[in-house]
C-alpha cells in the first residue's frame, strides 16, 4: 500500500530567472531528488571567470537525505555542475546511456574522490524508492538519448520535461514519446515543470528536417568551400553536416574545441552515424578542389565566434578564411551574444566570404516555441504550473501560456531561485525559502572569487591601476627611497611626465608630514591619506578613477 504523502517541496537552485544553471530539488517527504545539475556561462562582468554552478550549502547540508540525482540529457548546463555535487554528495547519479557517458568524461577531468555509482536508464525503466516511483520519457532535443523525468507520489505525478521540442520528422535517437506523455496525463499530473526559453516565440520550433535541406542546398549550389559552425555539443547539426556533405560527394574537416572527445564518443555508442571517407585531415585540404570541402568549426558559446573570427583574420593556423567561401552560422544565438555574432559575421564578410546565419532558413533551436509549449501542457494536463529554465520575462510568457489553456492562476507558481514551493491537497504556495546564487569558478578556485574580487577586477578593467611604492626607515623617520609609481592601464607614461611628477611629490608630501609627527606611525591611516588625496588629484585631472595602491616597506 502507497503511503499517503503529507507534502511536497519543489525547490529551484538554478535555472530560474537566468539561461543555464539548472537544478531543482523534488522533496517527498524525507527524501530528496536532484534534477539536473548544470553550469552556467559567465556573465560581462564576471571578469576572469571560468563558469558558474548553483550554490549547492542546502543539498550538501541535506546530503543524507538525497536518493538519486536525475539528469535528463548530455548538455553542459544541466551536467556541468555533477562533478561538484559529487564531491559532497555520495548519490547514485541515473541517466541515459549517452549522457551517463558524458557525465563519466566530466567527472573524470574535473575529479572526485572516491566511487561514483552511475546507472542507465531508458525510457522504459521505472525506479523504486520507497514510497516514490520515478519514470521517464523521450523528449525532443539538439542532443540524442533526452528524456523528461516523472515523480511519483501519493498525491499525483511531478512531471520536469527538461529541454524540449516537438518535431514530427525527427529521427529514432530524437523522437518524442507522444503516445506516453498523453498517458502520463490521463493519469493525472499534479504539477509540471517545463522549459520555458522560447516562451516568447510564437509557432512552432522549424523542423531539423527542414534545416536539413538548407544545409544540403547550400552544399549543393556553392562552388567554393563550406564553413559550417555549430555547438560542439549540438549533436544534431553535427550529423546533419555530416549526412549534407556526404550527400553532396564533400569532405569533411573538423576544427574547434571539445568536439573531437565529444564526437568519438557519440560515434562509438552508435549516436553518429558516419561515412568514414567523408572525414580527412587538415594535412590533406590540398588534395581537394574548393567544391569538394566542408570545415565543420565547433566549440562553445563564446569559444565558436572567436575561432571563426581567427579565422577571418588569419590568425588560425588550420584555416583561413577566403573570398568565396559560404559561411553556414547553423546555431542560436546565446542570450546576450548579439553583439558577438554581428561582430563575427562583419569580420567574416570583410575577409570575404558569403554568411548565412538567417533565423528563418538556418536557424535550429533544442527549445519549443509557444504551440510546442501549448502541446505539452495540453498532453499532460497539469493541476499546478512551474515554469522553468528560462529568464523572468520568458517565464511570464510561459505563465500566461498556461492560463490561456485554463490553468488557474492560483495554480501557477513563477519561481525566484531558492524558492521553496510546496504541494499539497490544499494547493500550491511559495512557502519558504533557501540560500540559492551563483558559486564562480575560476581556474581550479571553486567559490573563492567573491563581489569584492569581481569588483576590484571591474575598477581594473575600467579605469587600471596606480602603485605607489615608498621605503621607509622607521627609525630615522625618514623615506629611504620612492615614492616611485607604477601605472597599468590607467594614463600612457611617457605622454603624463607631469601627471607622474605631481603625484610623487604629492605622496612624498603626505608620507613626510605622516614621519615628522611624533607619535607613533598609524600604517593604515598613511595608506588611506594616500589614497585620499590621490584619488582627489587623479579625478580632477583625468576624471577617471584607477585603483590606488599603496605599498609601504619599512627597514
């Protein structure tokens, strides 16, 4: 007999208000389940950051409670963040063969000490966990092996659909289990939390079919070389430069960061299928006229704008860019990366070559746009609403969404991160809250770069820094040698003798007064009267505001 279950918690960590970061926490009873556990890009002015992870203090305080950690597909926002959850927390992690595969490679380069129990599951498996079941379905995404993920209680069903869209024509590895999402809602689905990042977008997401065709078409038609980017982790458009370049008798040749660990791998479970002709090496680009190649660039966000502008520029070592060739930008935009891809697509038109990076004809997105999003919540039916994964505005759009199709509004609920938001016979309510932000990583630093760091590193990117260095004899009371002052990224030397001038006699001026006193030499009040009158001095001459420095040496 089911146990009768008083409540549940559902707790976002990440993935609200923000694009990346997933992670959510289901609570029944005493036992907890992670879904997802993903990274996040850095933000402008996250100087020097490498990535961002959820703060994770209320599931390692917890960590005796956590059952399972749940993961829905292979991508780096939603397992990125494992290897760090695992150093505090020994749960079995559960996920699909791929993207099990990719959380092994992740854990193995960042390391965690000790075992780490992984298993597969499909979407015909179903796990037992005391009185909580736990089922999944196929979901439709960028990258093969997706699934939704479904909580099973005494009070109904909690349905995460991870990232998904809809797409009648997708292939086996991509396919949607329509047929079992209609099922999971005739059976009643207490509250459904679903990706909300195309709630904005009204139709359908285009059809990867489609795209397909563009691609093909655009091999076809060009009488020079292909260049195709992508997201390394966009599997997806990978094979479907593969398949258009074998189709149209190309050659392939593969540059970009991460794709070659990701790629063997999805080749060696089956998820790529491959001509093995169709690839050849850099070394070989001379054996082939213009018409017969295709340069696949992958890599990250950020890191695939800056390898195509290398490229343009001619400071790629592999591939130049050359008048004729055809440019195929096949990949969204990151949230706030426009003005990156104008920039790029500005730098390859100037090298000369043809760009094509239109949102109608070679536009692909994992996401569903608003009938997608209708599609699912009308499949499942849901008593209550989350919208997830996604910024504030796109969780309103997915909000009003859900009201149109006759969600009640006080059956949804728009979560900040941390949010405690509970379940029960009696309805739903944001009832508490947890510590919830961001933890930056910075080289091998996890959480060690805090506001005060970020903003030293904003004044120095700004408006640079000034040093002032001054030996002192304590003894005698007198300056040994200085003030010498170093400037970095503030005024250019050489054009501010006078500038330099002033300010030394200036500091020799404060510290002489400071050493004539009689009492004993206040160390940070020098420091500060240094900083004071400089930063006065500086301002009123430049009008910018350098980070001042003071170095006092004593012999």
């Amino acid at each position: 007999m089911t146990l009768q279950t008083e409540n549940i918690r559902i707790i976002p960590l990440g993935g609200v208000g923000e694009v990346g970061k997933n992670m959510y926490v289901v609570e029944v009873q005493d036992q907890l389940f992670i879904l997802d556990a993903g990274i996040m890009l850095p933000e402008t002015e996250m100087f020097g950051i490498d990535i961002v992870i959820p703060d994770m203090n209320y599931i390692i305080e917890n960590q005796d409670r956590v059952k399972a950690i749940l993961l829905s597909h292979g991508h780096e926002d939603h397992i990125g963040a494992l290897p760090y959850l695992l150093r505090h927390v020994k749960a079995p992690v559960y996920g699909t063969k791929l993207t099990i595969a990719y959380a092994k490679t992740l854990v193995k380069e960042i390391g965690v000490k000790g075992t780490v129990k992984f298993f597969e599951i499909n979407n015909q498996k179903t796990l037992k966990f005391d009185d909580v079941s736990v089922s999944f379905f196929r979901t439709n995404h960028t990258i093969p092996d997706s699934v939704g993920i479904c909580i099973h209680t005494s009070l109904g069903t909690v349905v995460y659909t991870g990232d998904f869209k809809f797409d009648q024509s997708a292939s086996k590895w991509y396919r949607s289990d329509l047929g079992k999402m209609a099922q999971i809602g005739q059976k009643g689905v207490l509250c459904l939390l679903s990706d909300s990042m195309q709630a904005e977008t009204p139709g359908y997401t285009t059809s990867d079919s489609y795209l397909y065709k563009e691609l093909s078409h655009s091999m076809q038609v060009s009488d020079g070389r292909i260049v195709a980017g992508c997201y390394s982790s966009d599997l997806i458009r990978i094979q479907q430069v593969l398949g258009a370049a074998a189709e149209n008798n190309r050659r392939v040749i593969i540059t970009g960061k991460n794709v070659k660990s990701n790629l063997d791998l999805a080749i060696s479970l089956g998820y790529i299928q491959l001509e093995e002709e169709c690839l050849i090496d850099s070394s070989e680009i001379n054996d082939y006229a213009d018409h017969e190649l295709v340069f696949l660039v992958t890599g990250s966000h950020g890191d695939l704008f800056e390898t195509l502008q290398k490229m343009a520029t001619g400071q790629n070592r592999t591939l130049q860019i050359q008048a004729n060739d055809t440019v195929l930008l096949s990949t969204h935009v990151p949230m706030g990366g426009e003005v990156f891809l104008f920039k790029t697509m500005d730098v390859l038109s100037r090298a000369g070559a043809t760009v094509r990076s239109s949102h109608k004809l070679l536009h692909g997105d994992g996401h569903g746009s608003q009938e997608d999003l209708k599609l699912m919540l009308n499949l499942m039916k849901p008593k209550f609403f989350i919208p997830i994964r996604g910024e504030f505005k796109s969780l309103f759009a997915h909000a009003n969404l859900a009201r149109e199709l006759g969600v009640e509004s006080e059956n949804i609920v728009i979560p900040d991160r941390g949010d405690v938001i509970e379940l029960s016979e009696n309805g739903i309510e944001q009832a508490d809250k947890v510590t919830a932000g961001n933890v930056l990583i910075d080289g091998s630093g996890v959480g060690d770069i805090g506001n005060i760091v970020l903003r030293d590193r904003k004044l120095l990117s700004q408006d640079g820094i000034f040093i002032v260095v001054v030996t002192i004899n304590k003894t005698k009371r007198s300056i040994v040698s200085g003030p010498e002052i170093i400037s970095r990224g503030f005024v250019y030397v050489r054009e501010s003798e006078r500038l330099m001038e002033d300010s030394t006699a200036k500091v020799k001026e404060i510290v002489e007064k400071i050493l004539q006193d009689s009492g004993s030499i206040d160390w940070a009040l020098l420091k500060q009267n240094i900083r004071d009158q400089l930063h006065f001095y500086l301002f009123e001459q430049t009008k910018r505001r350098p980070m001042i420095l003071p170095i006092i040496m004593e012999i």
